[in-house]
C-alpha cells in the first residue's frame, strides 16, 4: 500500500475531505492519513457535504503532525499555501507535493444563509474527489523525475 498523507492548516476541511474520498475511491491501493500544522477540529459543514456524497468522515479526527508518530509516508501532499510553506522535512525517500484548493471556511465567511455557505464547501468536495479519481497514477506522472 502506498502512503500518503494529505497536509493542511487546520485539518478541518480540505485535507478531512481528501482522507475520506482516498479511503472511499483508492482504499484498495493508497493508506490515506490527514494531518494538520495548527490542527483545530473537524469542521461540521466539510462533514455535511461529504455526507451528502455518502462519504461518512465523522470518525475521522484532526490530527498534527506530530500525533502521526513515526508513520512513513511514500507521499505528502500539501493542500494549501500555509501548509506548503510550513511542511516539516520528511525523509529522504518521501515525495512531497503541492495541489492547493481553495479554503471553503474562508470563502463561506461572508455567506448570507447556510446553503450560501455550503456551496464552496460542496465545490471543493469535488474538486478534490476529482484529484483523487486520478491517484496513484497522478503521483507518480508529477513526481517523476526530469
């Protein structure tokens, strides 16, 4: 199984929606794991919108970096800017890489009802089912060498 770990700021959205597609669509051939460099809990509308795919992420946890232990990951994909920068040195044989989407907490902060504040929520969800749908043959085309 390759090992991939899907990196964000808080793990409360982005990097929750992509453990729990990876799990549901590649399970059979990727170990997903999502962690965060300032976890802050699982945000309640990234597991509503995934409900509404009937991707169930209600037992998944916000986790840091360092909760993962010693865990060796073939790959690291950073999904937003704050993590990219802030991403810790793996070893030498990890992958890491950068596929960044938009923050739907940030976007939905100006929402005049909650169904205004769901739709970047269920835009992302697809975008990154979308990515997902592409892996472990998309990893391995950015990740060749030059």
């Amino acid at each position: 199984m390759i090992r991939v770990l899907f990196l964000c700021t808080g793990n409360s959205c982005r990097s929750q929606m992509a453990e729990g597609w990876t799990r549901h669509l590649k399970g059979d051939c990727l170990e997903p794991h999502s962690a965060g460099v300032a976890p802050k809990g699982v945000d309640s509308r990234a597991v509503r919108a995934m409900a509404e795919a009937k991707i169930d992420i209600t037992a998944q946890l916000s986790k840091s970096i360092e909760s993962l232990g010693d865990i060796e990951f073939d790959y690291v994909i950073t999904l937003c800017d704050n993590a990219r920068e802030a991403c810790p040195i793996h070893p030498a044989r990890t992958r890491v890489l950068h596929v960044g989407f938009d923050d739907p907490p940030r976007i939905a902060a100006g929402a005049r009802s909650e169904e205004e504040a769901l739709a970047p929520y269920r835009r992302v969800r697809d975008e990154i089912r979308h990515f997902v749908e592409t892996l472990p043959e998309a990893l391995e085309a950015i990740c060749a060498p030059s």
